[in-house]
C-alpha cells in the first residue's frame, strides 16, 4: 500500500512538472523552509495588535470603562507608527549573552516575544474595574505591548529580508500575511470566545474570564519562540555579531532613551494645551476632523523637534557624537538615494505612499456601510471577517506564485487596478441593496484582490532595501505606506455625509489613478537603471 502510495506522488510529481514545470515549482517552493517560518512569525507578529485595540475595547466596555476617558491608551500605536525611529537599534545593538547564542536577528526576535508574552500577562493581572490607577496600568501594559509588538516587526522584517534571496520574497509574503492573518483571528475571535465560555458578557462582566483569555494569548506566543530556536540565523548577520564596540552601542541607546523619554514626555505634558487648542481651531475651521489633523501634526512636529533637541544635548555633553546619528539615520537614507538617484527615489517613496490609498480610504468606512445597507452583525462576522480572512489568505498565495511567475511589478500594478475596480463592486451594492450573495461576491473580489496586492507590495518594498540597513529602510517604508492613507482615511466620514456612499466608492477607485502610473514609470526607470 505504502509502496503504491508513493508510486502515485512520483508519478504526480514528474506529471506536473512535465507539462506545468514553473508553476508546480513554484508551489514546491512553499514548503521551503525559510518561507514555512513566515507562517509562525506571522502568527506572533498578528497575535499582539488587536490584543491592544478591538478586544481590548471590549474588555474595557463590560468592566465598565470607556476606553476613550484614558488618553495613555493612544499611545499604544505610536509603537507601529514610529517604529523606524528605534529601528537601527535593532539594527546594530547586540543584546548581552543573546545574541553571541543566537545572532542579531534571532536574538531580537526573542526578546521581543519574551516583552510581548510578558505584557500580554501583565495586562491579564489588572482589573480595570477596579478605578483610575489599574486603569492607567493596564494603559502602560497595552503601551509596553504596541512598542514590544513594533520591534518584533523590525526584526522578523530584516530576518525575511536576508534569509533568502528576491525570488522567495513574494511567497515568504503571502506566508507571512497568512500567518498574520491567523494570529489576528486568534487574538480577535479567539479571546472574545475564550471570555465568553468563561463567563463573561455585556451586563455579565467577569474579570477572571478575561484574565483566563489574555493568559491562553500570551502562552500561544510560544510558537514564535520555538520558531527561533529552530530556524537558523541569515548568513549576512551571522558573520556580523559583534560589530561595534560595547561602549559605542551603550552610548547610542542612553542617546535613544533620553530621545524616547523626551518624545514621549511631551505628548505627556501637552495634552491639556492641544485639547485647548483644537476647540479653538475648531471655531476657525469650523471642522472637527481638519481641527484635529492640524493639532495632531503640529503635536507630532513639535515632539520631533523636542526629541533632536534631546539628541543634539548629548552630543553637547558628548554622551554620543554625530558619527552614531550618521550611522544610524542619515547613512540609510543616503544609500537608498544614491543608489536610486533622486529622482527616482522620490517617486518610489511617492508610489509607498499611496499604493495602500484605495484600500485603507474604503476600509476604515466599510463596516460601517454593511451596517447601513442592513446586514445584521452576524453576517458582518460571518462573512466580511472570516470568509473575508480565507479570501485575503488566498489572495496572498496568489499573488506570490504570480509574482515569481510574471515579476513583482506586473502583480503589483494588477494588485493596483484590481483593488481600484474592486471599491467599484462597493457602488454596485449600494444600489441593488443588502442582498447577501452580492456580499459574498464584494468581500471575495475586494479581500483576493487586496491579498494578491498586498504580497506583491511586500515583495516589492524588500527588493528596495540594502541588506546594510535592512531593518531601517525596510521599517521606514512600512511607516510611509500608511501615513498618507491613514491622514486621507480621517475624512471619510465627512465625504460619506457629502458625497453619498456609490460617489464615495467612485472616488476611492479613481485614487489608484496616480498609482498605477507611479508604478508604470518606476517600472519601466527600474529596468532602465538593471541594463546599465
């Protein structure tokens, strides 16, 4: 029997790698090893993130709390937003003992499990029921856990990077969204489940059911540490451990701490200025949103500048010297532009920008729309969360194999225009109204088409990258590709209110517009500058 058995998979194999030899290897190449560990890391880095916002929200709901009356809970997401500010720490610093066992990036991949673990419990010891002082450490515990989150992004990105060459990149993606995808799944649908059997609901609250779920979430993230320990670390950092002398390392994060305390001390300390602020500009502007985007980019401005005044002092006092800052800013920037030229590299960080526009303009608005079409919530989680979910993990291994097939940015700017035609589906059922298989048919197009987009844009942003400063360009990049979407998304809303939904959804289509040229001209500059 046995012996058949494996007469048939030969004979299989060799049939498919007759008449179809691309593909079939293409699809052998998913049981690369290098791109199964994508599935693990992917679950880790998807378990933490809704840990802190969705489930989180709920949490503080049945105990009683609105999580809006605790400003500190904001700051959770300045980890993901700002993570290329502490990016070449991971880059160069070394941990003591770790990283001579494990090397640079296995090492900061561990720690960073080990915080994210270790958040995930301490939020699960704190009863936010209990008044304002468990709540402000259940804040500090969600903040711990975004910046512990944001790092183990920056090292798993620079360990996809430099594991294996360009032609795996696309399918270490879809593997990795995949994973992603997962862990979000479990840390959404999984703790909400696991506090529900226990015990708690709305009117129910119960904090030993939450405690229970939180602890099962911090205990799955065991798979990611196993993960290190059986994987191998990227030959381009294993021969690189021990660059750097300790002392200039100890110099440079005293530098980036006093930076970080500085930053962040003034988000601290002007939050009662801004809040006043903002009800005035409200009055000029006559506009909630534009008020708050004005106030919120001056906050931001403002915080930077106070964070270089912080650097430039221990320059002064020769704590750390511009050679550390050059090293770790200004050399990564440099060399993306150098070897891009500059006019190129300002498109390519225009089409970053803008590539996600489409997506991320509809999506913050989406659910939303299902509620007022009529769809019941049921249906929103049935259909829009978890068959949307297998439709983006599919949408992913699509396109990967696509990519190695047809080249990244062929499927990049497939990726572009479907996900502009797909937001056209959106106009289409606002007209012909809740109907449930015109659901089905929206999320299917919508998800493979963002899935397919979204492998192809990972692939493409870490061929852009020098594996010199792979963990600050890279993270640089991931920073870039929301902010313009994320400023965009703010308003839509109020274009909602003014324009309708089907002129609304028209309008999220026309944005990849200037995307799908972007890629067409950096294209076709890319291939000029590969035959000099």
């Amino acid at each position: 029997m046995l012996r058949n058995i494996l007469f048939f998979l030969r004979f299989l194999d060799s049939s498919l790698q007759r008449f179809f030899p691309k593909t079939w290897e293409t699809a052998k190449s998913f049981a690369h090893p290098r791109v199964v560990t994508m599935l693990f890391f992917g679950f880790s880095a998807g378990l933490p993130i809704l840990l802190i916002f969705s489930s989180l929200s709920l949490w503080l709901r049945e105990a009683g709390v609105e999580r809006s009356a605790v400003t500190f809970f904001s700051w959770a997401a300045l980890g993901y937003s700002f993570k290329f500010i502490w990016a070449p720490l991971v880059d160069q610093m070394p941990i003591p003992m770790m990283t001579r066992v494990l090397g640079r990036r296995r090492a900061w991949i561990l720690l960073a499990q080990i915080c994210i673990a270790g958040s995930i419990f301490a939020m699960s010891m704190i009863d936010p029921a209990k008044g304002q002082n468990y709540m402000v450490l259940m804040a500090l515990a969600a903040v711990g856990l975004g910046f512990s989150s944001a790092t183990q992004d920056i090292a798993i990105d620079a360990y996809r990077i430099e594991s294996a060459g360009e032609r795996l990149q696309a399918l270490m993606a879809s593997m990795y969204i995949a994973g992603y995808r997962i862990g979000m799944l479990a840390a959404g649908a999984g703790a909400l489940f696991l506090a529900q059997i226990k015990g708690s609901s709305p009117g129910a609250y119960d904090y030993t059911a939450w405690r229970t779920a939180y602890q099962m979430m911090a205990g799955l993230m065991i798979i990611g540490m196993i993960t290190v320990f059986v994987i191998k670390e990227p030959e381009v950092t294993a021969k690189d451990v021990n660059r750097g002398r300790i002392t200039d390392h100890a110099r440079f994060f005293i530098l980036f701490l006093v930076s970080a305390v500085a930053f962040v001390g003034w988000f601290y300390f002007s939050s009662e200025i801004a809040a006043t602020l903002k009800e005035q500009v409200v009055f000029i502007v006559k506009s909630p949103s534009a008020a708050g985007f004005i106030i919120a980019t001056a906050r931001l401005c403002a915080g930077i500048g106070v964070a270089l005044i912080a650097a430039r002092v221990m320059v002064a006092l020769k704590v750390a010297d511009m050679e550390m800052i050059r090293s770790a800013y200004i050399e990564p920037v440099s060399d993306f532009f150098s070897r891009y030229g500059a006019s190129l590299a300002w498109l390519l960080l225009a089409l970053i920008g803008l590539y996600r526009i489409s997506d991320i303009v509809l999506g913050v608005i989406s659910n939303v729309f299902y509620q007022d079409m009529g769809f019941s919530k049921i249906h929103i989680a049935s259909i829009v969360k978890t068959f949307g979910l297998f439709m983006t993990i599919a949408g992913g291994f699509l396109g990967g194999t696509l990519s190695i097939q047809f080249g990244v940015m062929r499927i990049l700017f497939a990726g572009a225009l479907l996900s502009a035609l797909t937001n056209l589906l959106f106009v289409l059922m606002a007209w012909t109204g809740p109907a449930l298989p015109m659901l089905y048919l929206v999320i299917s197009a919508d998800n493979l088409a963002g899935g397919l987009a979204g492998a192809a844009f990972v692939a493409f942003l870490s061929s852009l990258t020098n594996v010199r400063f792979t963990a600050i360009q890279y993270a640089v990049f991931s920073s870039l590709m929301t902010l313009v979407p994320k400023v965009f998304s703010g308003y839509s809303g109020t274009m909602v209110d003014q324009l309708g939904y089907p002129v609304f959804f028209t309008v999220t289509a026309v944005m990849g517009i200037p995307v799908l040229i972007l890629i067409l001209i950096c294209g076709t500059r890319l291939q000029v500058k590969d035959r000099r």
